[in-house]
C-alpha cells in the first residue's frame, strides 16, 4: 500500500484504492479531479477534465466553440471546433488552437468564389500553390491560374478578351494584328490597304493614331522628286532627312513639311543663282555683311557698296558715287504668257532686265514663259508709273492671290491676269508706242 501511495506522489496523485482491473482510482493534488490508470505508466499524469476546460477556454479566445474528440489520424486524435461566426466545424490537432487562430475553409472558398464571379470569373480547381487557383473567364470560357490577390484586387486581364478586345480595335482602323510587336505594350500590325507591316503601340492603335511609315516614306520620296530633290537618308532630328538636289547634288537636312509646302531652298543653287542674279544687273556679290545684306561691286565703275539684297531684287540700284539709279535708267513695260501644266495666264509688269525679273519670280518647276510684248520708256520711273495705273485700272480682273502664290513663288503673284485680258492689255501699250 505504502509503494503504491508513494508511486502515486511521484506522478502528482493521491492513492484512493484499487479499481477494476490493475487500474488504481486516485486523485490529482493539485486540483482534485479523480482519475483511473494503471499507476506503473512513465511520467506525470495529466489531468483531462483541466486539459479539456483549457482547450475550451483557447477555443474561445480563437473565436470557436470546442465540440470534444474527433476523428484520430496517425499521429494523434483530433479535437473537433465550431466556428462561432458561422457555424461551420473543423477538426485539428490539440496544439495546433494554441499556436494559431484557424479560418473557415468554407467561408473562405465562398469568398473566392464571390471575388471570382465580381471579376467575371469561376473557380476551377486548385492552382500550382495555395494562393493560385485556375479561373475560366465567364465571357469567353478561357482558363488560367491567377493569384487568388490578383482577383480579389482585380489586378489581372483575360488573354482571350484582351486578344480579342485588341483585334477589334485593329479592324476599326483597317488593321490585322500578324505577330508581336518590339515590346509588351506593341503588336505587328499589317495594313489592310497596302499590306505593309509595322509594330504599333497598343495605345496609339486604340486612339487612332496611325500611319504607314513606308507609304509615308514612299510619299516622303513623291514630295522630294516634284521639287527637284532626292531623299537620301533619315535626318538627326525627328521630321528631318537628308535630301539631295537633283540639280547641284547637294546635300542638306530638310523638314518633310517643309519639302511638302515648297518652304525650302538648296543653299548651294540659292548662293549660284544670287551670283548669276547680281551678275545680270551688272553687280559682283563680294560677301554677306548679314542676314539680308550683302557687299557688292559695281561691274561698270568698280565701286564697293553695302545694300540690302531685296533693293536689288526690287532693283533699287544706285552707285552713290555715280548716282544713276535704276529708276532713272531705260525700262521696259511688258506682257508676257506664263504657262504650266495646261493653265495659262498673264502677267504685266515692268523691268529693266525682264530676263532677269522672270528670274526674281522662281517660277514652279514645269512652268514655261514667252514674251507677248514690250515696251520701252526711258526712266523706269516713268515704265513703273505706268504700270501702276494699269494694275489700279483693272484690279478687279486680276487672277486670284494665293492660286498665282503657288507658280509665282517669290513675287509677282498679285500682278496676273487672265487670257481673255490679253487684246485689252495689248491696246493699253499699243497706245504708248515707244517713249
């Protein structure tokens, strides 16, 4: 009796008396529960109605309700809970409630469920890690795994849709997709009406913003030939290539726009052409002081002077040390057809040089020109008088403005006239006869 009193200390009980069996009924020191067990099991005993009153006590803390034993697996016997929140029950190992606070499986399928469906979505099955699932897209059935966060986020697209999406807005614009484009953010692209090829910012496609870069070279090479130019090559600067004159061959960086809208010149045949211009009114260009000013010579007495470039062209021409100008030399009034591609008209001015007058226009290349008539008076002063009148005479007939801009490309566009002008402007000078 005396061993069995002391073996029972040893495991933290009080020895009551025998039991059924080799089972000893004794009680717990410290909190006075009764317990049958075979008093030769190793270690101290532990008390099952305080464990189970501490598994309760932890179940409620974790927000459950601690149901009792559940099934055993093969380590040990589950303890069975119950979600307080929504009734559903779990079963986990005794330790597992302490460590951690569970979630409800089912609610937390039902979440995902409901996050997939707000996103357009279905669940599959289980993804390649927990927190994946493989979706199907509700709209066109496409399935693919996607992060559980990346839905509930919506932070995630359909291949599908998106493809589709894309190929949609390619065909509002006359477009096909063919391939990827250079990044991510671009597609291949073939234009329907000219079947070229071009990578293509997605956006720009959705905006509209589109362009054939190789009809747009193409149209880049027509602009260049109508005024007498030849691309060469891709410039330094967006917009600008390097074109040569057909002419000269020189070569200079020029803007397509400019190239389009004839606002350009060949700085090679535009420093020939001022020399053989000056040559005309019997000047040698020495230098440019500045922009628009130059230093000439006077080919008959050989002084030097500084003058502006358009009183040369307005021929406003006088040597100070002669002073003989322009106005108070011989002049002419004249008549002349100018022609191009099948359009004729007329034009009436006057000139010293009308050789080099022409010159001062910068016809459009194809035009063509013929003198009808002219007539000499013995100051320009007069030949300009004169030729004022008839313009304030008959400025009602003149030939409109900004058509005459496009063949008369420097000056003289608001001096035209059209044919059925001609007998009267001719009866005009027939009248002077010579001065």
């Amino acid at each position: 009796m005396k061993d069995l009193k002391n073996l029972a200390k040893k495991k933290g009980l009080i020895y009551l008396k025998d039991s059924d069996g080799s089972k000893k009924l004794c009680k717990f020191i410290e909190c006075g529960h009764e317990i049958e067990l075979h008093l030769s099991s190793p270690g101290k005993s532990k008390c099952s109605i305080c464990y189970e009153s501490e598994l309760r006590k932890i179940a409620a803390s974790r927000g459950l309700e601690y149901l009792g034993h559940g099934n055993k697996n093969k380590k040990q016997t589950l303890r069975r809970y119950k979600f307080k929140k929504c009734g559903h029950e779990i079963e986990r190992p005794q330790n597992e409630i302490k460590k951690s606070k569970p979630y409800c499986t089912i609610c937390f399928e039902k979440k995902l469920e409901d996050e997939a469906k707000k996103a357009g979505l279905k669940i599959i099955k289980s993804g390649k890690s927990s927190d994946f699932k493989l979706y199907q897209c509700l709209e066109c059935n496409y399935q693919k795994e996607i992060s559980t966060s990346s839905v509930r986020n919506k932070n995630f697209k359909c291949d599908s849709c998106f493809e589709n999406k894309l190929n949609n807005e390619a065909q509002n614009y006359g477009l096909k997709i063919v391939g990827k484009g250079k990044d991510k953010n671009s597609r291949m692209y073939e234009f329907l009406d000219c079947g070229h090829q071009q990578s293509i910012q997605l956006g720009k496609v959705r905006r509209g913003v589109l362009e054939c870069k190789t009809c747009q070279l193409e149209q880049f090479r027509v602009d260049a030939v109508k005024v007498g130019l030849t691309l060469k090559e891709q410039g330094d600067t967006r917009g600008y290539y390097i074109y040569e004159c057909n002419k000269c061959f020189n070569k200079q960086q020029i803007s397509t726009s400019h190239v389009r809208n004839k606002e350009f010149k060949c700085q090679s045949c535009f420093e020939n052409d001022r020399k053989q211009e000056v040559m005309e009114l019997g000047l040698i260009w020495i230098r440019d002081v500045e922009t628009g000013i130059g230093e000439f010579k006077f080919d008959s007495c050989g002084h030097i002077k500084t003058m502006r470039w358009w009183d040369i062209r307005q021929s406003i021409i006088i040597c100070n040390e002669c002073e003989e100008t322009s106005y108070a030399l011989p002049s002419y009034v004249y008549l002349l057809l100018i022609s191009v591609d099948g359009f004729e008209f007329l034009k009436f001015g006057y000139s010293k040089n009308i050789k080099h007058r022409v010159r001062q226009y910068r016809l459009v290349d194809g035009s063509s020109w013929k003198e009808i008539k002219k007539v000499k008076f013995k100051t320009g002063l007069e030949a300009k008088r004169f030729e004022s009148n008839i313009h304030s005479k008959y400025s009602k007939k003149k030939l409109n403005q900004k058509r005459m801009k496009e063949i008369l490309m420097l000056s003289g566009w608001n001096e035209c006239y059209p044919l059925d002008m001609r007998d009267v402007l001719l009866k005009e000078l027939a009248n002077l006869g010579n001065k």
